[in-house]
C-alpha cells in the first residue's frame, strides 16, 4: 500500500494550531502548512530530513536514537505504513523490530568507544541540523517549528521561539 498524501490537523500533530493542517507530498518529499485561507509555508526536504520530520511530527514527548535510526534505515514498504499510522503509537509497533535492533547495536557500540556511538548518530544530526536538515528547511521556508536536541536521548520538534 503506497501512500502519497498524508493530512494532518492539530489532533495529529503537537505543534500545529488549531486551524492549521499539514499536508505532507510522501513521493515529492514536500510539506505544505494550511493556515485558514492560505498557504502559510511550503518546503521541500531530503529523503532523511523527510523522514526525521515525520516521526518527530508524529511523537508528542519527541524520538529518541533508536526509534529515529529505524525510520531513517527502514525500507520503503515499511516507511509507508507509517505515513498510514493512526497514532504514534502505531508507528513504534510497526517499528518495533528495528527499534529493538538499533537499542541493542547502540548500547554495545556506545559501551565500545564514545567516538564509534558518535559516528552512528552522525546521521541524525545531518537530517536535523545541517544546511539541507530539517531545521534550516522549516525555518527558512517560514514554519514555526524547530528540532530540538534531548541530551542523550533524541530530538523533539517544537514551536520556534519568536
């Protein structure tokens, strides 16, 4: 089941306001925000900054390490079911396998050497932070919404302060 077009209100996604709806092109990588009347931002992201957004859009209390490397690493097919998924919920039981996979792989590679568990998570950093990270997409595109670093835990998305 391919899935093209995911529309989400504020019921689905944390940082929309009432009103506002996000209308996600999943083949195109291009997210459009609705504001009453109008297109009030549009953008377009890489396939990791992509697939960073819509987790982190979809997780309330924000990702961590592992259930971000699955939906960054995990295929098509899969990725699909997610953009499908009622609930965030949902989406850590699709990804429950890999989730467990990625945990395991980052405890023993963190227990090895700091620097190997830095380079691991290199990936998430680039689809959040850098030039062409989901970051400095939505603030330039004129989203209110920023990425934010848990310490030692993940991201969350959040309003972008004023």
């Amino acid at each position: 089941m391919q899935v093209d077009f995911v529309h989400l209100s504020s019921d689905d996604a944390h940082v929309l306001s009432r009103g506002e709806y996000l209308m996600l092109n999943a083949k195109d990588r291009i997210i459009t925000l609705l504001k009453p009347g109008r297109i009030g931002a549009q953008c377009k992201l890489s396939r990791s900054a992509f697939r960073l957004f819509f987790l982190l859009l979809r997780a309330p209390g924000g990702a961590d390490y592992a259930e971000i490397l699955a939906c960054l690493n995990c295929s098509e097919a899969v990725f699909s079911k997610l953009l499908a998924a009622p609930s965030y919920e949902r989406i850590l039981e699709i990804l429950a396998p890999q989730i467990q996979r990625w945990n395991t792989h980052l405890e023993c590679t963190g227990s090895q050497s700091k620097v190997l568990l830095e380079k691991e998570l290199k990936i998430i950093r680039r689809a959040a932070k850098e030039r062409n990270g989901v970051n400095t997409v939505l603030l330039k595109a004129g989203f209110a919404m920023t990425v934010k670093a848990m310490y030692r835990k993940g991201y969350l998305l959040t309003h972008a302060a004023a």
